[in-house]
C-alpha cells in the first residue's frame, strides 16, 4: 500500500515538473545530443581503424 501512495507522488510530481516546463527539452539540446552522439561514432570508427593498423603492424 505504502508502494502505491510513493509511486503516485512520483507520478504527481513528474506531471508538474513536465507543465512547469521543467521536464522540457529544447530542441537546440537535442541536435546537441545528436552532434555528439555523431562526434563520438567518428571517434570510435578511427580508433577501430588504428587498432587494425597497430594489429597489421604486429604481425
């Protein structure tokens, strides 16, 4: 019972959170998200060709 009192204060003060505007997410804040999601994709790829590079060189 106790559960179910705190999970809808939760839900309650998520909801006013949200028409406050707190909760809001710009969308210049997303297409950051985006770019960095992007930047770091790049990075992963070039360090995957280096390891290979680095592997190739072992051998």
């Amino acid at each position: 019972m106790r559960f179910n009192e705190l999970e809808r204060k939760v839900e309650q003060m998520e909801a006013e959170a949200e028409l406050s505007g707190i909760g809001s997410v710009s969308s210049s804040s997303i297409e950051h998200e985006f770019d960095k999601l992007e930047s770091e994709s790049e990075i992963n790829e070039e360090l995957e060709a280096l390891k290979k590079s680095m592997k190739k060189g072992k051998e």
